[in-house]
C-alpha cells in the first residue's frame, strides 16, 4: 500500500478519557485527543506519563473485543461480556487503582459517538455507546487504530547472542535477527526494497556514507557500514536499537507506535531526527512519553503534562501551555552540547511542524546535522516585543537565524505589521531573520508530492492561496513527508532554498570556522 494510499482517510481525532486505571484515580478523567503527528507526554519520574502509553497495550484485546461487539451492535444486543484475554505476565488487578474501590472506566469520543468500557474488579466489563450514536460513526474505524498500535517499551535491548524473546512488542535476540535472516535469504533486502528506507535513515541519522543489513559467514549476523562488514555484536547500542525498531515498525504497519523513553541509547544530536523518523514508519501518528522537555517541544505536534494531584495518589494530564523564555528553551534542548557535536548555527522557525519540514530541506543539502532547530513558539509569539529574548539567545549561540511566514495573500500584499516588527528586532541583535517571499512553507511544495503523501486528489497550494482553500483540514503533521518526497528541482531556485543554501555558505565562511581550518 502506497503512501498515498495509507493517508487518503485524513481524519483521526479520538478523545480518550479513563478513570481508576493504574496511577489514573476517579476524581476526574484524565485524557487526551488522539490526533495525526506526534503527541508528547511529558512529567517527571513516577507521575504517569508512560502509564497512557501502556494503556493500549495492556487492554488492547478490550479494544478489539469492542470494535468486534460494536461491528455487528443491534439493540437487543447484550452489554456485558467477560475481559478477554491479557499479554502475558500482566496481572488484571494491577489495572486499577490501589486507593479506589470503584471500576476503570474508559471513555472514547469519535464522529459524534461516546463509547463507555467499565470493567469490574470481577473482569466482567459494561459497555453503551450512548445516545449520540449515528449510523455513519467513524468509532468502529477509529477502536481498530487502536488495536494495530506498536509498543516501544523503555526495555529494547539489542542483543545478538544467547538471549532472545521479545519485551513487549518488540523481538530481539535471535528471534529479531532470525526473521532478519530469513528475509534477506528471499532478497528482501535488496536494493529497491522496502528495507532500502530503514537503511537510508539509519544512515542519515548517524552521518553514515553507507548502511546495510548483511549477515556474514557461518551465520553470524552483521552489518556493512561504510563499504565495511562489522558483526552487530560490535554495533553501538544507539544504531542497532534504531535498527531493531524501524524494522519492526515496517513488520508491524501500526495505526500509531508508542514509544517510552524515545531518548535512551542516543545522543541529543539524533534523538529529534530519530522521533521523526520514526513517525514516517506509522500510518498516522507516534506517542512519546519523555523527561526530556526540549525534545518533546521541539517534535511533538500536540503536548501533554503529566503530574501527580490529590495529595500524590492521583494522575492528571493537561495541556501543555509554555511559559519559558527562548533561552530556556535552548537550554533544556542542550544546544551547547549539539554545538560541539556538529551543530555550529541555530535556525529559529515557527513550531514543531516547521523544524520537521526544514529538517528534511537540509537534508537535500546534506547539512541536516550542523544546523540546530529551536520553534518560536507558534505564529502568535512572532512579533516586535522579543527582542530581550532574542538577544539572550544571541549570546548563547553566535550565529542564529529566523525564518518565518509572510502570511502575504498576493505578491503585492505587504508583509504585516507583527512580522516586520519581529524582523527589525532580529537585525537589531544580529540575527538575519527571512519572510518567506509566499504565503508560507506549504506554498512551495509541488503537486506531485502533495499528491504522492494526500492521495490522488490532493493538489498543493498556490504561492498565496490559504491552505485552508485547499483543504479545510490539511494535516500539517504530514507536511515534512511532502518535503521529503520532493526532488531538488522543485525547490531549488527558491528563495527558501537561497536562504538555506546561505546559512550553510555564511558559516563555512565564517572568521571563527576559518582559523579552525588554519589550525
């Protein structure tokens, strides 16, 4: 199935609530919105971010059970019906919560239609959809999205001898490298293959010229890296944990992967690059649950906190609402450490949704690594009153530069107010900040991109025409796999493409990079 093919059905919103599941009490659910992209869960240790994700897996058999009852729902039908059964080692009474006596509810909203799932102590579970049930609801589609999650766990271990198994979704050991082997033996690997993506990422994340599953004599399992054969024995921990997942993630073919802790094994110069990647893998979206705050804001789409309320026996999840100044920012995104590892320039962009896209533009100029990404904070923060900030991150990172949407609705429009004020704050502190000369990133992508991500009867934006004209629910989420499915041509000659192509020019030419280059 083509891309194309898996992203036609655009809408995905689910509002998920549960009450007494696990650190989750009854005072009031505590939930979300499931939406294309990546959501990110973030909180500190033991307050419950990791608990949602497992959610999905630990009853994912109740989902399935109740897609399958509401497939076929008549109203004679019986409401009740016995907890199928769980994955292995998963005891039911840890299901809910220690300090109430009362059932887990969940609470699934869709297209106009409330499902309510109450599962006693006992194992035998109500269920009702309620009143606003119509003919035409998207929940049974929707409940079987959350059937065909893919569970990362916080243990992925990369292991090539003795043990194998498999910690939650994911296989290892022999049993991973085995199907491995098995695929390669049928040419699945070849070049052209599906795989020939899990190898191109692998090798973009972790600067590589070359990467490729390649087993070896006498049946050892490795890997040609840089034209040179090494046993995945001696691999580092962070590429073959990548590996290990892309591959599964391809097995798979989730709705969503759910992945804990997305930040162990890898460096921070590669952990966005790696969450974003990964998304690519799922048909809509990925879940994150992490401590690291400036990862989860610079790639989540949609952000959660997780905290602990009610005298610490009870979870709750809000929306995350930033409240930090640009260069806390930097600091929880660990520049200085990016810095000494590659990354020497900062690009200031719009959100989350922009640093992917961008990201995939760098990489057509292979310098996808040397520039550091940081989001503004959204189209509503850019304006002429931060100018302190701006200066503060001027001191933390010498070479900074913005870039931002025009919003212009022809190409005589004249750039508004808010932006020119921002642009004149920039130079002020040193910093080149470019406006888009069309309305915004999506103007520039081509039809024939557009089209192979959003299906056939997609079409991509004129230079100044609203993305809403086009379509009134365009996944901006999906804006960064446009990008990557465009060739050069149709890019370059740009002057996003000249203001890109710049950054990397300003700074191989830079005094500082120069008397490195003496030296």
């Amino acid at each position: 199935m083509s891309e194309g093919d898996l992203n036609q059905n655009k809408r995905v919103q689910l509002e998920i609530r549960v009450k007494n599941y696990r650190c989750f009490g009854g005072h009031s659910p505590s939930g979300f919105k499931l939406k294309r992209g990546i959501t990110g869960f973030i909180g500190e240790n033991n307050s419950g971010k990791s608990t949602m994700l497992r959610l999905f897996y630990d009853l994912r058999s109740l989902f399935q059970e109740a897609s399958r009852r509401l497939r076929t729902f008549h109203p004679n039908d019986d409401l009740r019906f016995s907890l199928p059964s769980l994955p292995d080692n998963i005891d039911r009474d840890r299901f809910f919560h220690l300090h109430n006596p009362d059932p887990l509810v969940i609470e699934i909203t869709s297209g106009g239609c409330e499902l309510h799932l109450i599962c006693g102590r006992d194992g035998q579970i109500r269920w009702n959809c309620g009143m606003k049930r119509r003919k035409n609801s998207h929940m049974v589609r929707d409940l079987e999205k959350l059937t065909r999650m893919f569970y990362i766990g916080p243990f992925r271990p990369f292991q090539t001898q003795g043990a194998s198994g498999k910690s939650y979704d994911v296989l290892f050991g022999k049993d991973f490298f085995g199907r491995c082997i098995e695929d390669f033996r049928k040419g699945r690997f070849e070049k052209g293959s599906i795989y020939d993506r899990v190898n191109e990422d692998v090798a973009t994340i972790f600067h590589l010229d070359g990467f490729s599953f390649e087993p070896g004599p006498n049946g050892r399992y490795g890997f040609r890296i840089n034209r040179e054969w090494m046993p995945a024995s001696e691999l580092a921990s962070g590429l073959g944990q990548c590996f290990l997942i892309f591959v599964q993630a391809i097995w798979n073919k989730p709705s969503f992967i759910l992945i804990d802790e997305p930040e162990a094994h890898l460096h921070p110069t590669v952990q966005s690059e790696f969450l974003t990647m990964l998304t690519g893998y799922a048909q809509y979206g990925l879940l994150a649950s992490t401590h690291h705050l400036g990862l989860a804001q610079s790639v989540s789409d949609h952000l959660y906190k997780v905290s602990r309320k009610h005298g610490q026996r009870e979870s709750v999840i809000e929306v995350y609402e930033p409240d930090k100044r640009l260069s806390q920012t930097l600091g929880e995104m660990q520049v200085s450490v990016q810095k000494n590892n590659g990354g020497q320039r900062l690009l200031l962009v719009e959100g989350p949704t922009e640093i992917k896209a961008i990201r995939q533009l760098l990489r057509k100029i292979r310098r996808n690594h040397s520039v550091v990404l940081m989001p503004l904070g959204g189209s509503s923060m850019i304006n002429g009153n931060r100018e302190d900030e701006l200066r503060e991150v001027k001191k933390i990172c010498e070479e900074v530069f913005a870039l931002v949407d025009s919003e212009k609705t022809s190409e005589r429009a004249r750039v508004s107010h808010h932006h020119r004020s921002f642009r004149e704050s920039c130079q002020r502190v040193g910093i080149y900040c470019h406006i888009l000369k069309r309305r915004a990133l999506e103007n520039y992508f081509s039809d024939r991109a557009v089209r192979k991500v959003l299906g056939p009867k997609q079409r991509a934006p004129r230079p100044y025409e609203d993305i809403k004209e086009v379509d009134s629910r365009w996944p901006k989420s999906e804006n960064w796999k446009i990008i990557r499915e465009m060739r050069r041509d149709e890019i370059d000659r740009t002057d996003l493409w000249d203001f890109l192509e710049r950054i990397i020019k300003k700074s191989e030419t830079s005094p500082r990079r120069r008397s490195r280059a003496r030296n």
